[in-house]
C-alpha cells in the first residue's frame, strides 16, 4: 500500500517494491531507505495517496504557485488561459 505524508520539510513516500515506479514516475529521489521530495508539484502527481495534512499542504503549495506566476506576469499583459493548480499534475 502506498503512503505520502509529510516531514521534516520533505515528502515522503512509503511503497512496496513492486509499486516502486509510482513515486519514481512522480520524480520522487530514492535514498536507499525511502522516496522523497521537497517539490509540491511532484507530490501533487501522487496525491490521492496522501494523508489528509499533506494532501491539504500540497494543494495550498501548488494554487500559491499559480498566484505568485499570476503576479509575476503582471496587470498589462495578456494570458494565455486561465491556470489551475492542475497544471501542475
């Protein structure tokens, strides 16, 4: 059974070896001990196997990420589309 939770400042996602390609396809580093990442884009593509915490953490990381490229563009120019936090998935 797969487990994302949250620690000391990292992701961390808990597997058996068999399910080892989640978190590797998800961009999660392998320690030898476990897999990880500091990256809440990364985390948000495994998602639904997160604590309810951690799943609350990387969604309110990712849509401040949208923000801060929202003010980056500015008032004057023009976008694209419309981001959604799901961009990052």
């Amino acid at each position: 059974m797969i487990e994302l939770h949250y620690e000391k400042g990292q992701y961390v996602c808990k597997c058996s070896f068999d399910e080892r390609m989640v978190p590797k396809n998800a961009h999660f580093h392998w320690d030898g001990t476990r897999w990880h990442t500091k990256s809440a884009r990364w985390a948000l593509k495994i998602v639904q196997y997160a604590d309810r915490g951690t799943k609350a953490r990387i969604i309110r990381k990712c849509q401040r990420i949208v923000e801060y490229q929202e003010l980056a563009m500015g008032p004057g120019k023009p976008k694209e589309r419309e981001t959604s936090w799901m961009d990052y998935s």
